[in-house]
C-alpha cells in the first residue's frame, strides 16, 4: 500500500513539474510577443542623397524612434572655426541629430559625418506602377539657398516612385518636404542636395 501511495505521489509531482513547466513557458512567450510588438518605432525619418553633378538619387538613411509627435521642425546649427564649418542638422521635437557635415576651404571638400551608414539607392524598391506623385505642400529649404522649383522636381521625380518615398506620403500626406544643401568647400557651391520625409 505505501509503495502505492509513494508511486502515485511521485507521478503527481511529475505531472506537475511537466505543467508548471508548460505554464512558465507559454507566460514567457506570450510577454515576449507583447515586448515585440511595444518595440515597434512608429516616428520615421527618410534622408535622401543626391549625387553633386548629376542630381541623381545616389543613397538614403531612414531613422526610427519612439518618441512619437506628429510635430516636425528641422533645424539648422552651424559651428565655425578658422579650418572647417561644421553643420549640424536636428529634429527639433526630438532632440535628434540627423545630419552633421563639414564644409573646408578650397581645395579641400568636406564630407558628412553623420550618418555615418547611408544604404546605396539600389537597396530601396521602387513601385511598379507608372504613376507620378507629388507632396501637397511641395517643399521647404532649412536654410535659405534659393532652389529653383523645377530643379527640386527634376530631383523629385528621381525618388517618387520609391516604396518608401509612397509610404512616408501615404502616411503624412501634407508634410513639406524638407531640403538641406551639404556645401563642400568654403567659396564653392558645389555640393550634395539632401531630401528629408517624416512619416
């Protein structure tokens, strides 16, 4: 009769371990998802590049944060010393560094330094449609640099058929777009036309 009840008492415990096991198992997992889907950054910011001689898209960055506004002001800092003009370019509401560049005398070029992993134009999809679209509010220079609107659509028309481009105007569609001008040398004005989206 003991060996019975001892028999039974050690099955019981392993019928439990195996629940508690399963239990503690499916709790961890279903956390795990939760956390996932809390880490989804819904505040995106697109920079995009174009080559200094062509215009062509050359390569972009996107961003991704979780401080969500729907606010989206973009400013410009400049740090000027006797060798070098440093330029740095923030997402206010955020706090954000999305650009910083420099500018050297001739017959230096300066370059920008963050970011530093800008993808080629190659990595980012294009739609498939022939369709041509436009921003409702066209665009906006973070400084003033006089772009002439049909150069800002010749260079438009390079990246509006990106599925990501689509993406950032199908869920902000009355946003400007925001241009900043990367000047290479000091007394030169060549240099790289950099597009900026919010989503």
């Amino acid at each position: 009769m003991t060996k019975k009840i001892t028999f039974h008492l050690k099955k019981s415990k392993f019928y439990l371990m195996i629940v508690g096991f399963f239990s503690i198992f499916f709790l961890t997992s279903a956390c795990h998802w939760d956390q996932d889907e809390d880490k989804i950054a819904g505040n995106k910011v697109l920079i995009l590049k174009f080559s200094h001689d062509t215009n062509d898209f050359i390569e972009g960055k996107e961003y991704k944060s979780f401080n969500k506004t729907d606010q989206f002001t973009v400013t410009v800092s400049k740090e000027t010393n006797p060798d070098e003009i440093i330029t740095n370019v923030t997402y206010t509401e955020t706090n954000a560094l999305l650009l910083k560049a420099s500018t050297l005398p001739l017959p230096e070029k300066g370059k920008i330094i963050i970011p530093q992993d800008f993808s080629q134009a190659t990595a980012f999809e294009r739609v498939e449609t022939n369709d041509f679209v436009t921003p409702q509010n066209g665009y906006k220079e973070v400084e003033l640099y006089i772009l002439d609107e049909s150069h800002f659509i010749d260079m438009w028309s390079k990246i509006q058929s990106l599925v990501k481009v689509r993406e950032y105007l199908k869920s902000n569609p009355n946003q400007q777009i925001q241009v900043f001008f990367h000047q290479h040398s000091i007394g030169n004005s060549q240099g790289n036309w950099i597009f900026i989206l919010k989503n």
